[in-house]
C-alpha cells in the first residue's frame, strides 16, 4: 500500500464520462487513502442526490464536511455556500457580508457573473487542500468527485480564464493563487476513468488531451473500469455462436456465453485503443455482477485498486 | 400494444430526453430513419459533439444547416426509403448570435450586444444556454420549414429535467425583474457605470467591485442596457417555444437504460411532463440484458451441460461450469434489471421498446436501421 504513488498528491481530481463509475472509484480511492493512515476529505460538486457519503454507509453530509468512516471526510460543495464562505473570507465580518452579499441586486449580479459559481466552488476545495490546522495540513488527500468530462473542463478552466481576463484585484490573487495548485504536478493529479466501451474511450482520449493541454495539468492515472473477464478463448466463442442454436439448457448457456465473449472481445479491443492513445499508468477493474451499489461493491473495487494499483510513471 | 414509432405516427415534432450516456442520440437517429423509411420528409438535430450521428449517417461532417442524408448512402446500407432523411449539429453560438439578430432593433444595437464580452461568455459557457438554444433552433425549423418530423436530440445535461428548466433560468437571468426596476432609472440615464454607485449604497457597489473588478461591471452594464428593450421579445417567443412542446403533435420520447441513475432521471422527466400537460410519446429503454431463462425453472448446473455439450463434441473440460456460471450471471443481471424497470414501466402508459444491449454498437445507417426495428 505504501507504493500507492496516486494518493501521495495532496488534491486528486477524479473525472471521465458520465456514468463510468467516477463516484464509486472516488469512494474506494478514499478507502484506501484512509487505511493508510491519511485524513481524506472528498468533495462533490453540486450534485443534486449526494453519492459518496451514501457509498461508505454514511448519511449525505450535505453542505459541510462530516466524517463519514473515520478518516473520511465528505462535502457537497455548492454554490450558495461556497459564495457564502467565500464572501466572509473576503470581508471578515458576518453584517457586512449580510449587508453585501443579502442584497437582491447583488444577488443577481453574482449570478450573472460567468464563471463565478464555479470559481467560489473551485475555491472552497482548493481553499481546503491548503488549509493548515496546528502547523500542518488540515488533510492529507482531497479527493474531487469531478463532474462528467465538458462539465469538469470548464469548472477547472476557470482560474486560468479569470488570469486571462480579469484586472488586478482580488479576484485575480485568487485565481493565481489557485491555478498554480492546479497546474503544480507535485501536489495536484487528475485520474480519468473510463468503461472499455467505444464512446467512453474516445471522450477518455479527448479529456486527457484538454487536461494536460488547455488546462495545463497532470494526468495521473487511468481507470477502466468495468472490464469483463476473458472467459472464452477465440475458438471457444465460434463454437459458442454455433451452439447458441441448441434446445435448452445448451441454447441459452451457450448464448449467454457468446454474448460475454462478444463483450469482452470488444472491451479488450477498447482497451487496447486506450493504453495505446494515452500512455498513462492504468490500472483496470473487473466487472462485478452487482445489481446494488453500496460499501460492499465500494470495498470490492477498492481490494481490486490495491491489488493491481496504477504504477508511477510511464509503463 | 403500439409501438414507439406507431406512437409518433402523427406527430410532427419528437424530443428525446434522458440521462448522458443512454443512448439518445442512436435513438433519435433511428426513430427518424424510420419515419423517413416510410415516407416524410424528416430532420434529425443534435448537439452531440461527438460527431457520432455524423459518422452513423455517413455524413462526414454535420453543420448547423441541414444536410440531406444522401440516397445512394442509404441504398449502399440496403435501405429504400419512400422519404428523405435530414441531419444538422446544432451550433449554439451562432443561434444566440441569430437570436439577437432577430430581437435587435437596429443593427448598431445588435452588433453593440454581439461585441459585448459578457454576451460572448454567456452565448457559450452559460449553464441552460446548449438547451435554451436547442428549443429555440427546434421552435425555428417546426415553423420556418416544411419538415413531415423534426426529432430533437437533446444536449447532454447533468440532470434530464435541466433542458425543460433552462429556458425560465436564463430568461430569469436576462429580465430579473429585480434588477430592472432597481436599473431602470440607471439604465434610462445611459450612466450605468455612474449610478450603480447609488444602487443600495456606494459600499455595495465598492464591495461587489472588490470581487469581480470594475470591468466586469462595466461590461454588465453595457449588456443589461443593450438589452433593454429585447426582453419582452425573448420572453414572448419563450412562451411560444413552450407551447409548442405542449401541443399534441409533439411527442416526448423517454430514453433510459436500466441503471438506477438513468431510470430515475425518466420517472422525474416522466412526472414532471405529466404535471405540465406536455405529451409524452413513448420510452426506449437500450442496453437491456436479455432474458434467456424462464424464472420459475432452476438454471442448469455445469453438470447438465456437459452431455449435450459432448455431444457436440465441444472440446474443453471445463466449459460446461464456465457457461453455467456465465448463464447465471447473465440472468442475475436481467432480473436485476427488470425489478428496476418495472417501476417505470407500471408508471408510464406510453409505448415502450425496450433495445437489448447491442451486440457491438451502432457504427452506420444499417445498423440504425436494425435499432429502429425494435422501437
């Protein structure tokens, strides 16, 4: 566990098309931070039913961190409450925050503000991934549950546009401040996760493209997740297509077998396209016939993340 | 019962909706083609920046004007069809751009508004804007062209429900009533800049300035007073766009796949439709793993397969236990799956296909054309 390079940065942001299983490598990844003996705090970004708490057997802790296993910390960050913290931060004091921040037009204005949301949101979760408490820092590992792949692009693409376009002033310190911890490989890692299926792999191959490219920063590691065993060796499968035809019980076996085979050729088709577009430590999880997402398939995925674990640097 | 397709028969406007990654630009796809088979004169729109229903229909790139699926593309995929396929990509920018063009009073305020850079970051990066413009470019083509269906793929939203929400959000954004009645003596003496400062006190308008800089201010201002005037337009033509999505000749079709997260994204959808009167035409349901096994009967062990599988003297040992562990896989997940469809199913009255899992996926017009025999 000790070689688990991934989770030695201080920020891993955890992104890829929706539906991959984000959330759920997330949870594990926090598992695994945690059994080694880190503080881990993992935030969600405005999301409408949280995940990740509900994962670990912990109730949704809303908009403040609350310790959902020992060790693990969840957040959902949202908008209104990050624009809240944010406001006090700038302005110290709760009346002149209310006086601001409480007025209507003012309201509006911050709505209207391109960007902003995602900025106050960005900004409490880095704001955390730097915080001290007596002297060090207030989490080993901050996970970010990322939205889906263009979502995630823009709320990370943020900091970089208000440098470029924002004059001096407060809010372009903070921008500053925050794309150098993003773009900083020593402390900040990306992992993209994908299914060995066609779409998720060519959106995994254009996110690793926008993030090391538009968005300046590291891709640590892949994910793919989900893959089928190769149960059927190539003869095995033809034989399979032939047998499928048989009267029950050979018929149906033999066609639930050439459907996985079908499956799992393609996967390890897609897989191949992957480790060969991307060059990144991978690590791939199998496929588990679960019909119930909870901590048992969280521990399941996260045994798997320990036992094949994405090697540092390039393979 | 009737099919999905039977179910747009009459309609001239279908609107697939559902969660990322279900499959909805495939069935777009397909439900057009085969409205197109049949005769009529279809459009299929997306925004799927994938290129994917490009590459399916053999177009090698779509724009934001339609293109007309060529005829000896069609026959090379064996299909005769008695109608004509169109296909276009929706391009927001140049909708909003178009948008304004329509509403400005004159050209000087049109291109003031199109230079502003708020307006720049708005019309691409705004949250609803992607689904805002795909109703208006729907809400264009149904009334501007002659089409028999026009099928709406719609945007990849976080949350299905956003693409109906959007429209209110961003007219919200543009005419809050709020602000214009605290602007409207501002914005009528052409100082915004100047009278902001009043606006609930300096210290407010000081403090806002700490946080966004005074440029961004200025340029919010010049936008609201650019607009001045336009808004009454947008929102009449808002309200047009919504009651066409609610009159009988359009037909929401519900895209899912059995995972959890996709079947609660259509129940939502489906109630929220139902609560505003908007017609719901159908659910599609892809992916579905298919049932091989009747459920009352025990599935068979390794055992019971290793005579017949002799029989047909299939080689490896061990096969007999792998198939009967793969069968009993496959039928874990088809009951898992159908527990957590029967929800939806018993809820929604309307047609419904439900699409096995593809055995590979939907590359061309063939194979989009095997898809739409199942809906």
């Amino acid at each position: 566990m000790a070689s688990f390079g991934l989770l030695d940065r201080r920020l891993l942001v955890v992104t890829g098309k929706g539906g991959v299983g984000k959330t759920t490598v997330c949870a594990a990844l926090a598992l695994l931070a945690a059994r080694a003996g880190k503080r881990v705090l993992v935030c969600e970004v405005n999301a409408t039913r949280e995940r990740v708490a509900p994962l670990l057997g912990a109730p949704a802790s809303g908009p403040f961190v609350r310790e959902a296993l020992p060790g693990i910390f969840t957040t959902n960050v949202t908008p209104h409450e990050a624009m809240r913290e944010y406001g006090l931060m700038v302005l110290k004091f709760r009346t002149i925050y209310e006086a601001v921040f409480e007025n209507r037009l003012v309201r509006y204005f911050l709505r209207m503000v391109p960007g902003l949301a995602e900025l106050v949101m960005l900004g409490k979760v880095l704001h955390e991934v730097r915080a001290e408490e007596g002297g060090r820092p207030r989490w080993d590992l901050v996970l970010l549950d990322a939205p889906a792949t263009g979502h995630a692009v823009q709320l990370l693409r943020v900091p970089s546009a208000l440098v470029d376009t924002v004059p001096a002033g407060p809010l372009r310190h903070d921008a500053e401040w925050m794309q150098a911890l993003l773009v900083d490989p020593a402390r900040t890692g990306v992992a993209l996760v994908t299914l060995p299926e066609e779409m998720p792999v060519n959106e995994v191959i254009e996110l690793d493209g926008l993030v090391r490219g538009e968005l300046g920063m590291a891709v640590a590691a892949l994910v793919v997740n989900a893959m089928p065993p190769a149960r059927f060796d190539a003869g095995e499968a033809a034989e399979l297509a032939r047998l499928a035809a048989a009267p029950p019980p050979l018929g149906p076996a033999a066609e639930a077998g050439r459907i996985q085979a079908l499956r799992a050729e393609a996967a390890g088709r897609y897989l191949v396209r992957a480790r060969a577009a991307l060059d990144l430590p991978t690590t791939v999880l199998p496929l588990l016939p679960v019909a119930e997402w909870g901590p048992a398939a969280v521990e399941e995925i996260a045994a798997a993340l320990a036992a094949a674990p994405p090697a540092e640097g390039r393979p | 019962m009737t099919t999905v397709r039977e179910s747009l028969g009459g309609r001239r406007v279908a609107v697939c909706v559902g969660a990322g990654g279900v499959g909805k630009t495939t069935a777009a796809a397909a439900l057009a083609l085969s409205r197109a088979l049949e005769g009529g004169k279809v459009l299929v729109c997306t925004i799927d920046p994938a290129r994917r229903l490009a590459n399916a229909l053999g177009l090698a790139t779509l724009g934001n004007v339609e293109s007309r699926v060529p005829e000896h593309k069609l026959a090379e995929a064996g299909l005769r069809p008695r109608g004509e396929l169109w296909a276009m990509m929706l391009d927001v920018k140049r909708t909003w751009d178009d948008l304004v063009a329509r509403h400005a009073p004159d050209p000087a305020r049109r291109d003031r508004i199109l230079r502003n850079r708020l307006y720049q970051q708005m019309s691409a990066a705004l949250a609803g804007s992607q689904e805002y413009m795909a109703m208006e470019k729907l809400y264009e083509l149904s009334t501007d062209r002659d089409y028999d269906l026009i099928v709406l793929d719609t945007p990849p939203t976080a949350h299905a429900l956003d693409f109906l929400d959007a429209p209110d959000r961003i007219l919200d954004f543009l005419g809050n009533e709020t602000a214009r009645a605290l602007l409207a003596p501002a914005l009528g003496a052409g100082r915004f800049g100047l009278r902001l400062a009043q606006l609930g006190g300096g210290y407010v308008a000081k403090t806002l300035a700490r946080f966004t800089g005074q440029q961004v201010l200025s340029d919010l201002g010049d936008f609201l007073q650019g607009f001045q005037g336009m808004y009454d337009g947008f929102k009449e033509r808002a309200g047009e766009v919504r009651a066409m999505l609610a009159r009988p000749e359009t037909g929401f079709v519900l895209v899912a796949s059995p995972a959890a997260a996709a079947i609660e994204e259509a129940l939502a959808f489906h109630e929220r439709l139902h609560a505003e009167s908007m017609p719901v035409a159908g659910l599609v349901v892809n992916r579905l793993t298919p049932d091989l096994w009747p459920a009352a009967t025990p599935l068979p062990r390794a055992a019971e397969l290793a005579a017949p599988l002799a029989a047909a003297a299939a080689s490896a040992p061990d096969l007999g236990a792998r198939l009967a562990a793969t069968l009993a896989e496959h039928q874990a997940m088809a009951a898992a799956e159908r527990r957590s469809l029967a929800g939806l199913l018993a809820r929604i009255g309307a047609a419904h296909a439900l699409v096995p899992r593809l055995e590979g996926d939907v590359h061309d017009l063939a194979g989009l054309a095997r898809m739409a025999d199942r809906l």
